[in-house]
C-alpha cells in the first residue's frame, strides 16, 4: 500500500459516518456506523493513512464519540462550523446536498483553506459543560410549564403542573450542587471561578458557563476574544457607500449570558455602570450601548483571568 498525504472529509449523522479519503491517486468513499466499533475501524485505517487533516462538521453533539477517538489517536482532526462548509459548497458550485457530497465537500475544504486543529477538552471541562448544558435544558423545561400552568384552567392539570415544576426545581437544584461540587473539587477551575466572580454581574451561574463554554478566556487578544463572544463590530463598506457595522457570529449561549450579567451590572455602582451611562448620555441607543457594555465586560473577564487578578475599578 503507497501512502500519500491526503485529506480526509467525514460528515456524521446520527447512525453513520461518511467518509471521503482524498490522495493524490484519486478519492476512496466508503462509510461506517457512528458507534463505537465504526470508529474504532476508523482510527485503525487513519493510523496507516497518517492524514494531514481530519475536517468533521459540528452535528449537534454526534460528532463528540469520533472526534475524542481521533484526538486520543494523536490524528489531526479540525471539527468546523456547518455554515462554512455550505457557503464553501455553494462558492464551489456544488448546489445538491447529500451525505456522500458532504464528505467530499469537507475533505476539499481542508485541502483548500486548512482549519486549525480542534483542541482535545480537559475531562473536568467537558463533565463541566455537560452540567451547565443540562441545567439549561431543565431551566427552558421549567419556563415552558411555567407559562403553561398560566394557560391551564382546570385544577387537575394545574396540579400535575406544579408537580412536574417541582421535581424540575429539585432537578435544578441538584445539577446546581453537582457543577458547585466539581468546581470546588478542581483547584484550577476554583481560582477561575472566584476570579470572574470578583466582576460585576458575575455570579455563580454566570461563572461556571464562562468556565464551561469559553475556555478560551485569558488566552486571546481583546479583539479575539469580542469576535469569538460575537461582539466583534464588522464594517460593511462599498465603494463611498458607508453602511453601519454590525456584530455576528460568536457563541450564542455565552453572549445570552453576558447579555443578563451586563444588564445586572449597570445597575451596580461600578465603572460599567458609569461606562454605560456615558453612552447613553452621548445619545447611543439603549441596545447598542448594552452590546458594547457586553464586549468591555468580556474583554475585563479575559484581562482577569489571564493576569490572574481579582476585578479592581
């Protein structure tokens, strides 16, 4: 068997994995199932191809079981955002969508623009993410049978309501126990934790997501750190055309929360606050001074974090 650089493309479903082997001889497709021995064949295949780069889609978690494979395996593998691979697709002319497609249409993408290599999450962080996503989902539950007992009108439904409502509380509650217990059990995630705590409108909810689902904080420049929270302002200029910037892209859940904790922290008596205020007065509307509150809240959490110092006005 002649080995050759390549290229590999997987696109992940729930119960399988398409796969595209790019090498300078031609292309190999063949699939296997998401699971534990398709994956398994899977790194036993890539060890011999020693590829340059693995590129596998975002699929809302089923893509997690490949992805930590590979990285035990030391294989390059880049997990990417699906919107780039289709606007890729589409600026290459390739306007059908199937799975087979898809996998050759990732393995392109990485021989053409190369994405960096996914980083493997420390165990402590992924079991960390995985509560801070479990709360939400009980917390939505909640809201959800919260507005439907408002709808109910009669007593039985309200009953069984509030009953389900309860052991989501109790449910809550526990998830709150389990994410402060293995925070206290770390003594790095403690020391960050009481780091971002020391910001204001950082509690301790705020802080776990912050530990859980940006990592990357204390890490980065400010500028990467605004685009990554989604904060960043892009130009949107044509010829004399000036348009007004907007912000986009980023992560959803992170700027969710720092859209609550920069409200609570303008109503503190702090420099945010005043920051704030500054705006306002100088005739900013009222979102688009909170968004750039959000992005000097999460620039001062990275400055804390990365020079491991509590907040000081």
């Amino acid at each position: 068997m002649t080995l050759s650089p390549c290229l590999i493309g997987i696109d992940v479903s729930k119960s399988q994995l398409d796969v595209c082997v790019r090498m300078q001889a031609g292309e190999r497709r063949f699939a296997v199932a998401n699971d534990a021995r398709g994956i398994k064949s899977l790194c036993k295949r890539f060890k011999l191809l020693r590829p340059e780069r693995i590129v596998v889609e975002a699929t809302g978690g089923y893509e997690r079981a490949a992805l930590v494979a590979f990285q035990s395996q030391n294989l390059p593998v880049a997990r990417i955002n699906p919107r780039q691979a289709r606007d890729f697709g589409k600026a290459s002319g390739v306007l059908a969508k199937t799975d087979r497609l898809d996998a050759r249409l990732l393995a392109a993408y990485g021989a053409a623009l190369k994405p960096a290599l996914t980083k493997p999450i420390p165990a402590n962080i992924e079991r960390l993410r995985a509560l801070v996503a479990r709360r939400r989902q009980l917390r939505d539950m909640r809201a959800a049978e919260a507005c439907r007992r408002a709808q109910a009108i009669y007593d039985d439904m309200q009953a069984e309501i509030d009953r389900f409502i309860d052991i989501l509380n109790a449910a809550i509650a526990k998830t709150n126990k389990d994410i402060a217990r293995l925070i206290a059990e770390q003594d790095d995630l403690a020391q960050r934790a009481a780091l971002l705590r020391s910001a204001p409108g950082i509690g301790p909810v705020a802080a776990a997501t912050l530990l859980a689902e940006l990592p990357e904080l204390g890490s980065l420049t400010k500028k990467q750190i605004a685009a990554l929270v989604g904060v960043a302002p892009f130009a949107c200029e044509s010829g004399k055309w000036r348009g007004r910037q907007h912000c986009m892209g980023g992560r959803k859940s992170v700027r969710d929360l720092l859209f609550m904790a920069a409200l609570s922290a303008t109503r503190t008596k702090s420099p945010i606050a005043e920051f704030y205020k500054r705006l306002c007065l100088a005739g900013k509307p009222h979102k688009c001074a909170l968004t750039a509150v959000i992005r000097k809240l999460a620039i001062t959490l990275n400055a804390i974090v990365r020079d491991r110092r509590l907040y000081a006005p």
